[in-house]
C-alpha cells in the first residue's frame, strides 16, 4: 500500500484553522502550573441547568474514544421540577455542549458516582441510595445486577484497569470500608481495611501512573483515605489537610504526573498529595479562579495532559483547564479488542510527551501513518500488526496531529496531542 501526505476533507481543515477543537489547541499552549478560562460557548449557554445539579459533585468523566466529557448530576432536595437527574455532556470535536434527561427521578445528588470505562466509552453512574448501578452505552440506559452491599446514599465509582486479570473493571465502595467490584456479570465484595474511612459521602481516584486507586473518607472519617492496590491491599495514609468529602473538595489526579490534585472548597485552595511519598504541598497556581464552594465538578483529560473544572453559579456556566506540569497523560485501558472488530488507534505518551506508544486494537496488519494539521506526512510505517508502535515526537512541532490506521478490517483516524 503506498502512503501519500492525507488530504483532510475541506470541512475538516477549515474547522480546525478556526479552532474547532478549541479544547486541545488550548490545552498545548497551557504553561504548568496555570489555569486557562474556556472561551465562551453559545451551546453551553443555551443549556438549562437546575441550580442544584451540581450540588455535592466530585468526579465527572472523559470518553477518550468519543472526546466526550460527561457528567452526570441529580436535582438535591429543594430546587428541581420536576425531579429528574440529567446528563451534561461536552463533545471535543465539535465543541458543543448538551443536557439530557436520565431515567431517574427524585431527591439525590451525583457525588462521585460517576465512572467511564475506556475501552468501550460506556458510562456507569450509581443513583442515590439505590443498589443497581446503571450503564449509558451512548444510545441506551442499562441495569447492571443489583450489588450486595449496603444501600447507602451517596457512593463512589471508578473504572480500575488493572483488575480483573487486566481486563479492567467498574470498582465500588459505599462508606465505612464496603467495597466491591463487578467483572461484567457479578459483583465480588472485598475485604475491609483494617481502619475504616467514613460513613458516606466518600471518593475513589485511579491513577494510571502508580496503577492504584484512592479511596476513602465520607462523613464522619473526613481526612481518612488510603492507597489500594491492583491486589485489593489497602495502605493507610496519613490524615489529610483537609476534608476530603463531597461537597468540601474535589479530587482529581494529574494524567502526565500521577499527582493528586484537590481543591478545598472551603479554604478555596489548590493542594498537590503525592500519594506514593504519602505528602501534602499547597499550590499557588497562576490565575487561580474562585471556584465556589458549591456547584462544580472536575475531570482530567490524559490525552491533553490537562484537568477540566466545570464551575455553575446561577445562570452563568464557566469553564476552566488547569495544567500542572506539562506532558500528555497516561490512558490505561485494559485489555486489547477482540480481532474482527472496528479498528482502534491507542495512543499513550511518556511523562514530557516527547515518544508516544501507538497500538492497534481490532486489526491484525495494516499500514501506520502520521500527518501535521495541513494533512503533511510525519512518520509512517508500511506493515504494523497487534504490536505497539514508538514514535520519537521530540522533533515534531507542538500542536494537534491526525494518526491514521489502514487495513484489511477497515481504516480509522486519531487525533494525537504533542504538547510544545
């Protein structure tokens, strides 16, 4: 198969010189340590949101197959009519926000019930005191099997990849050191830590850098977490600085450092928790917004190397990207597709961004190129199969890149991100 610079459809290079995907051309030009305020957006604008959407949120999610970040938040107890839980959602590439109605209603909020696996772009949210945990496969909602612990109000989820024999799988804990984790089919509960976190209104963090998950501290244990492993053994840490329940912080993980980073509603600060030297360090980042004390949620997004922070008050809708060192993050997404399914480019960088590992999921052989914005040829490679790819980026220029895979089980395109 001969390879030839990619022309781009019209639309397609017209979009981009306009910035259509505003989210990567400003997450590449972020210095560390920065917040970036998000261009006004019409579509954000005309989307109407109960004031208590956002109400004791934490985590939202990023869909890197899609280049979706989403959201899912209930109505509270005071504000909403009628009492429906919505889905926000933010489309990279088109650079257009949506709302939509869930099939759930009453009083409850989103907590940090929201989790995504990556490999597939399903979405999992767990309904205020409710055992079923539901599944968004973008065109439908679906019941996964009820779990078998305790129903409490406002639990954590989180897609961990490096369980369940690495095929990754939706992890869950509902307070007072309940956990389980579901393999596709059924629900396994697992032990407790010897110490308990508290009672609700807990959090669960992975980080793709030390391939472990958070978790820990609700009401009652507000500075309680721990480290647990792809082995299910805990690790206590020591207290926090500050509350780490919903509605007093968010917690988020730097994709490229494998840093925590949590924002204090109360003292309205910005911290960084190095959890594997178990170390508290308070930032002082460059243009700091107030981000409230209610009604915002974060999401990082390893592909840009960047942290999204959704902030509501009233009817203004603001959008922040906070960078803390440079670099594209890390995507762990499990195991590889089944062969004979749609082809899928998977592009993972190191710490700084200069090589980046590229893989194809659902194709046997085929032809590997990569082309600049204007559709000009970086590097190819003629004959590619199930193993990964190295490409030395060091050399190419910052900005945003077009992967393309072609083979006998079909052609598919991927946007990359070289940071500058």
């Amino acid at each position: 198969m001969n390879l030839k610079p990619l022309v781009f459809p019209a639309l397609v290079l017209a979009a981009h010189a306009a910035h259509a995907n505003v989210l990567s051309d400003l997450a590449v030009a972020i210095p560390e340590h920065t917040f970036v305020k998000m261009p006004a957006n019409a579509s954000l604008g005309s989307i109407g949101m109960d004031a208590s959407l956002l109400y004791y949120a934490d985590s939202g999610v990023w869909d890197p197959i899609n280049q979706e970040v989403a959201y899912v938040g209930g109505p509270g107890t005071c504000c909403a009519d009628p009492a429906v839980y919505k889905r926000v959602s933010y489309n990279a590439v088109a650079n257009t926000w949506a709302i939509v109605n869930a099939p759930f209603t009453g009083s409850g909020h989103g907590y940090d019930a929201n989790a995504l696996d990556p490999r597939t772009g399903n979405h999992y949210f767990a309904f205020f005191d409710d055992k079923v945990i539901h599944r968004w496969t973008g065109k439908t909602w679906e019941s996964l099997p009820a779990h078998t612990l305790a129903s409490e109000c406002c639990v954590s989820l989180s897609w961990f990849p490096d369980i369940n024999n690495g095929n990754g799988a939706l992890y869950l804990q509902v307070g007072s050191g309940l956990a389980a984790w579901y393999n596709g089919s059924s629900w396994t509960n697992i032990a407790k830590p010897s110490t308990l976190w508290g009672e609700y209104e807990g959090f669960s963090e992975y980080n793709p850098v030390l391939k472990s998950m958070w978790v820990g501290s609700g009401s009652g244990a507000e500075k309680v977490s721990f480290l647990m492993d792809a082995n299910f053994k805990y690790t206590r840490l020591k207290d926090a600085p500050v509350s780490l329940k919903a509605n007093n912080s968010l917690k988020s993980v730097d994709p490229v450092s494998g840093k925590y980073i949590v924002y204090d509603m109360e003292g309205k600060g910005l911290w960084e928790f190095d959890a594997q030297k178990d170390v508290w360090t308070k930032q002082a980042p460059t243009a700091m917004p107030d981000l409230g004390t209610e009604s915002l949620f974060q999401v990082p997004i390893p592909q840009y190397g960047v942290i999204m922070f959704f902030k509501q008050n009233g009817n203004s809708k603001d959008i922040y990207l906070y960078r803390h060192v440079k670099g594209v993050g890390q995507v762990s997404l499990g195991a590889p597709m089944a062969v004979g399914a749609a082809p899928r480019i998977l592009a993972v960088a190191d710490g700084n961004g200069s090589r980046m590992t590229l893989s194809i999921q659902g194709a046997q052989s085929g032809s590997l190129s990569i082309h600049d914005s204007q559709g000009r040829l970086t590097a190819s490679w003629p004959n590619v199969s199930s193993r990964p790819i190295s490409w030395d980026a060091s050399q190419a220029r910052g900005g945003l890149y077009m992967a393309r895979f072609e083979g006998g089980t079909g052609s598919v395109s991927q946007r990359i991100v070289v940071p500058h």
